[in-house]
C-alpha cells in the first residue's frame, strides 16, 4: 500500500513468470480504472463454495452471508467465481486494500441485510478469503481467467503455441 507503484500483479513465491507477462500489467492498466476501482483476480482453478474444503471451507461462516440457501451454484450475494489470491491491480484499488485492511485491523461487522447475514471480518482469515469477500461485498465483476498454471508441465502447453 504503501509503494508508489502504478500497476501491480502478486504472485506466490512457488511461482515463475513467463515471457510475455509484460501484456498482464497493460490489461491490468486497461481494466482497473477510476470506474471500476477493484483489484481482479483470476479464476481459481478450484471453484469453491459452501460445500467444498479449501479457502473458506465448509461451514465457514462466510458462506451463510452470500449462500443464504447453503447450497452450491445458489450463491445469490456472490458477484463472481471464487478468485485466487493473485491479484492484479493499480492505484486506483488502493482505496478498496485499505477499506478492508482497515475492517480487518478494526474487527469491524458486516451487517445483516435482508437474506445477508451479518459477518464479523476478523472471521474471514486468510488474504484470498477476504479479498474475494471484498470483491463481492463491493460488487466486483470482473475476473481473469486463469493466468497460472497449477502444475509446471503445463507451461510447456503455453509456451509451443503460437499467436495467431
């Protein structure tokens, strides 16, 4: 938050970049604007929801603000597929980072509202669980596809083929 960087993508540290992720940073400048201040996330490669094991998990108290019904695929408060904590953003979503960093730090409520049960943020533990709850408590739509492959024999897919 505090660098003065213009454009920036995270990645995790078992993770290698690949010629060409140049094009990312541009996409990034064109897609994360003043009208749509959020950073994006790409598409996890698991789709989890109230049902499932991973991020968030099973139970996991998240789920009762944005599946109310409890069931997968009936998810009506939730904007977006689950995102993987690799985001891409640019200044322009610093303002969203802060907001919830600071309900983070502060252990601030989410009210209820309606179907939307009331979540205490400090419950929503890890950094991919609470930036897709941001993401979806703010109304973010946009989501990359899946830019990082999960298993590093699958590059060699990307790297043979040829633009069109």
């Amino acid at each position: 938050l505090l660098s003065r960087a213009l454009v920036g993508i995270q990645l995790d540290s078992d993770q290698f970049v690949a010629p060409g992720v140049d094009a990312l940073f541009e996409r990034t400048r064109q897609e994360v604007t003043e009208e749509y201040s959020f950073p994006i996330l790409p598409a996890h490669f698991l789709d989890w929801g109230p049902s499932g094991q991973g991020p968030g998990g099973q139970g996991h108290k998240l789920w009762h603000r944005y599946c109310p019904a409890g069931k997968e695929g009936k998810c009506k408060f939730q904007t977006q597929r689950w995102g993987h904590a690799h985001p891409t953003w640019t200044f322009w979503a610093v303002p969203f980072l802060g907001r919830w960093l600071r309900r983070n730090f502060r252990d601030e409520y989410l009210p209820a509202e309606g179907d939307k049960k009331a979540l205490r943020v400090i419950d929503v533990k890890e950094d991919e669980d609470l930036l897709n709850v941001g993401t979806w408590e703010d109304g973010g739509t946009k989501q990359w596809c899946k830019f990082d492959l999960p298993d590093p024999t699958e590059f060699q897919t990307v790297i043979k083929e040829q633009p069109l």
